[in-house]
C-alpha cells in the first residue's frame, strides 16, 4: 500500500473488519516492521526514538495500570516521553479531556470512556507533531465525544496532523478532512473528503403531486423508490431503484445532468409537461456509502 | 533526564507495591522478625552465650561462644532466604513481564521515544531491585536482630542473601525471555520452577549421575546439567558465608562466573528475540 498523508492535515483511516487498519498504525510507529517497503513518519524512520517522540499515539484497547492515579500515570509517560513531569501542566490536561474530577481516583475504577480520555490525554503529552489515534473515542459517551471532537480540532488548528482511526463513520467524517479506504491491506479509495462524497451530476427533484410519471420519465428523470414501502425481503438496493419497481416514492426523482444547462434543460422539459417543481438538491454520498461503494455491500463490512 | 531503564524499572516497583501479596508477604516478614526480636532473649557473656530465653522459657543449651552458636541460625536463615526467596520470587514475579507485556499496554509502551531493549532492561532491574530489597530487608533485620542482642555482628547473611539475589537472576533471565515467547505468568512462573529444579539437580549432578543408568538417559543428563547454573551449590556457599564456615578456594568464583555467564545468556535470547518481535 501506498498511502501520504499530508502535514496539518486530519486524515482518517476507514475499512471493514480485518482490512489491516490497526497493523497498518502500528507499522507507522514501529511497532509491526513492514515485510516490505518503507515506512517514513515524520521525515525519519519509525524506529528512531527522537522521532516516537513528536508522535502522541492512543491504542484500540488501551491497558492502564489499574491501581495507580492518573496523575502518576502522566508522570510516567511524561518521563518515557523524555519530558520532566510537570504537575500543573497535567491537571490542565486532564481538566482538558474531562477528568479534573477522577484525579483522586484509581485508574482501575474509571470507566471505559475514562480510559480513553486518559488515553488521550497521555497521546497529547508534549505537544506532539503527530496524533495517532485508534478508535479514541470508543466507549464515550455522546456528550464526551464532542468534547473530544472539539479537541481534536483545536490540536488540528494548531497545525498537529491527525491519523484517526475510528469505526464512526460520522466522527471520521466530522473531524477528518482526507480518507483513505483500505480494504485487505490495500488502499481502496483515497483523498479529499468532499471529492470522495462527491456522486457525480445526479440531481434529486421533487415535483408537486399530479405530476405525469411517464413524462418526466421520457424527460429523463427516474422515479425514486421508497424504501418504507418498495423495499421487499430479499431484495437488494439496485432492485427497489429501479423505476418499474412498485411503491415508489411520490414525486421523487433523480436526475442526471453533467452541468447546470443540461439540468436546465432536463427542467424545462419536466414543467413544459405540467409538472411543478418543488425541491432541487445535489446528490451527495455520506461516507458510509462511499464505503460501501468501494468495498461492496456485503456482511462484515465496517469501518 | 532519568534513563528510561529506570523509569521502567520504577513502573514494575510501583506495580508490585500495589499488589497485595506482596505487601502481605513484607508484612508477613515484618512480624517474623519482631516475633524473634521481642520473643528471644540471649545472654551473653564475655563472648559466650549463657542462656537463651524463647517466650520465656529457657532453652538448654551449652555454654559456647555467640558466633558458634549462631552458626545454624544463620545457616538456616541462608537456606530459606535463598530457596524461599527464590520460590517466592518466581511466583510473586511472574506476571510482571507478561503484564508489561500485554496487548494494549506494550503498543502504548513500544509508541513512546524508547527502545525495545529498554523495557526487558527495565522490568529486570525493577524486579531485581524488589528482589534485593526483600533479601535486604530479611537479612538484614536478622543480621540486626542478633547483633544487637549478642554484640557479635557479621555481613555473612546480608552476603548469602546477595548470592540469593544472583542465583534469582539467573532464574528470571529464564522467566523474562520466556515471557517475550509467550505472554503468559503461568508459563512464566513454570519456567522459573523448572530452571530452580534443573539448578538444585545441576549442584548434585556428579551424585545424581552415579545412580542413573549409563547410556542416552546419563548422558542427557549429564548434557543438560552441564549449561544450568548450580543453584543448589550456590545455596550451599551461602549457607557457608551466612555461618562463616571456611569454603574451598576459587569455588565460590567459579559458581558465581556460571550462574553469571548462564543468566546473560538466558537475557540475550530474550532481547534479541524481542527486537525483532512484532507486537
């Protein structure tokens, strides 16, 4: 695989089950070696210690010391991090990520989202270059999400890059401004956001009621299948689009126009027919379908 | 800047004084030797025990001077501090390599400015410093104990208890390379039983060998007791040093280089295996 992910920039990592995301983050940092190729993060190697060092990294399932505080626990790392503990900076970074409250606690009576916010708050000890973060807010509830979600944007405004790897698909999507899909070890799909989102020149439409299918449809718009009542058992998406399937959805149709004059045109024909038109928006693929897109629809398939 | 050896190190001490066996042993160690402190009475004169009180009873004994009559003392302690520590080393210890080397924690661990041979580095020197401050601490207080009581003070134990620490070396060598193969403290702690076992047969290898058959069975045990350290030998000069009892001369050396030569061994497996480890 073959995969840049640009300085500053917030990049998030999407597959299904298996498809090599957490081997590939830990190949990043050294701790897989790759069979082949090279790994450069950074502008070093993974290997050298000086480089570890301006990478703060949150694992999937983070192990803590269940019977330390977690102010001892910062102190540690901030000494493995080669850093002088420093004991007001990590009550502020602990007020921070949400846990000003749990520092007389013992680690091991904090709940999961607690761990991860420890986590998080150990990955952002000494203002690292890089973050890399593997489902970092698994098991937060929603609330702490988008405290971490704001967290996380505040250390990409300050020019931190980001390498998230995270199963929510709408985290990914509100955080991130790059994805890649990786799929069975290789990059599926990779780039902008919005480039991947982007579905092309398709066009939904929605007429007033009355308007005359067959019309419309000799005008070059398809009737939109509706998923509460023309979705049958068994039956797959492709299917409950198509316009000669039953139960669609009243007055709903796409369209597909390379530009705005062809959209025009496809316009002018549907109103010369008497139709009158009531909503027009863009198609745009969330990432769940540009996923999907790319790594198919079957079982299994999450990010 | 603390080298991360010893931050490491610091890690695996400020693991095991949080766990509760281990504080209850220390515990349990305190009162054995407050016990023997308040409890034993000895009077000396000019040199010579007189009498001897336990709880308050009199002991018969003859009248002989301290550093003879505490000869089996010491020689017992020696004993139990090195085979009772070394068992409860083994078990105690077990799973501080195999934790440290958890999934979740070694990616976090492996993620930070370190080097791999820092880790292994480091639990060893943590557990070997644990291990020579409880050998410390019960040799010691003994050694205290009855020099206080006696006037007649000697390093014998506080010696036999730093030979203990290097024949546990040699055994956690054994046990921490074996947690870089598997992360399990069962395994761990098996490999630890079965090189103090193969040590205790390797210090009495030429007897053992007279009643084994001749042929493949003598032969492989020959070979094999020839590369384990001689614990119970090592045990013995101990015993030795602890009661001030004259040793051959060199013989102490030699054990120590074997044990020494062994136990590095075993580490070098352990970080070579390591290093090139995916984890």
């Amino acid at each position: 695989m073959d995969l840049h992910v640009p300085a500053g920039s917030a990049f998030g990592l999407i597959g299904p089950n298996g498809a090599g995301k957490t081997t590939f983050i830990k190949s990043v940092l050294g701790i897989v070696r790759p069979t082949a190729g090279t790994v450069r993060v950074l502008g070093g190697s993974p290997e050298d210690p000086a480089i570890r060092a301006r990478i703060g990294y949150l694992p999937e399932r983070l192990h803590l010391p269940g019977t330390w505080k977690s102010p001892a626990f910062l102190a540690t790392v901030a000494r493995l991090k080669g850093l002088k503990p420093d004991a007001a900076a990590h009550a502020r970074l602990l007020e921070r990520v949400g846990l000003a409250d749990a520092v007389d606690r013992r680690i091991g009576g904090y709940s999961k989202g607690m761990r991860q916010r420890l986590g998080l708050a150990a990955a952002l000890l000494g203002d690292p270059a890089l973050l890399v973060l593997d489902e970092p807010t698994d098991g937060i509830d929603p609330m702490g999400r988008l405290e971490v979600r704001r967290i996380l944007q505040e250390e990409v405004q300050k020019g931190v890059t980001l390498f998230l790897n995270s199963h929510l698909l709408a985290e990914t999507e509100r955080v991130c401004d790059r994805v890649a899909i990786l799929a069975d070890g290789r990059v599926l799909r990779e780039g902008r956001l919005e480039e991947l989102a982007k579905a092309g020149a398709r066009w939904r439409v929605r007429f007033a009621p009355g308007a005359d299918r067959a019309a419309l449809e000799a005008a070059g718009f398809m009737a939109v299948a509706d998923p509460a009542r023309g979705a049958r058992p068994g039956g797959d998406a492709r299917a409950d689009m198509a316009p000669a399937s039953g139960g669609r959805e009243d007055g709903v149709y796409t369209v597909d126009a390379a530009d705005v004059a062809v959209l025009n045109a496809a316009l002018d024909r549907a109103r010369a027919s008497g139709a009158l038109l009531m909503e027009l928006r863009r198609e745009g693929a969330d990432l769940e379908a540009v996923l999907v897109g790319a790594v198919g629809g079957g079982p299994g398939v999450a990010a | 800047m603390k080298s991360p050896v010893f931050v490491i190190a610091g890690y695996v001490l400020r693991e095991a004084a949080s766990r509760k066996f281990i504080m209850a042993f220390m515990v349990g160690l305190t009162l054995v030797l407050a016990t023997v402190a308040l409890s034993l009475k000895l009077e000396v004169v000019d040199g010579a025990l007189a009498a001897t009180r336990l709880f308050g009873e009199v002991m018969r004994s003859n009248i002989m001077s301290v550093d003879v009559a505490l000869r089996p003392i010491y020689r017992a302690a020696a004993y139990l501090v090195f085979y009772g520590g070394i068992l409860f080393g083994i078990v105690a210890c077990s799973d501080f390599a195999p934790g440290l080397l958890s999934p979740g924690r070694i990616e976090h661990l492996l993620a930070l400015p370190l080097q791999r041979w820092h880790l292994l580095a480091g639990t060893f020197l943590g557990v070997m410093t644990l291990a020579l401050g409880g050998t410390v601490y019960a040799a010691g207080g003994l050694t205290l104990i009855f020099g206080v009581k006696t006037g007649y003070w000697t390093a014998g134990p506080l010696i036999a208890g730093g030979l203990a620490c290097v024949g546990f070396a040699a055994v956690y060598a054994v046990m921490l390379t074996t947690a870089t193969l598997v992360r399990s403290a069962a395994l761990c702690s098996a490999a630890g039983f079965v090189l103090l076992v193969g040590g205790i047969l390797a210090g009495f290898r030429a007897d053992v060998s007279r009643y084994l058959e001749s042929g493949f069975g003598r032969t492989a045990f020959d070979a094999v007791t020839l590369v384990l350290p001689r614990l119970s030998a090592l045990a013995s000069r101990a015993a030795d040093l602890a009661s001030s009892t004259p040793m051959e001369k060199g013989s102490l050396g030699m054990l120590l280089g074997g044990v020494l030569v062994f136990g590095l061994g075993a580490l070098s497996v352990g970080f070579w295996h390591f290093e090139g480890k995916d984890c």
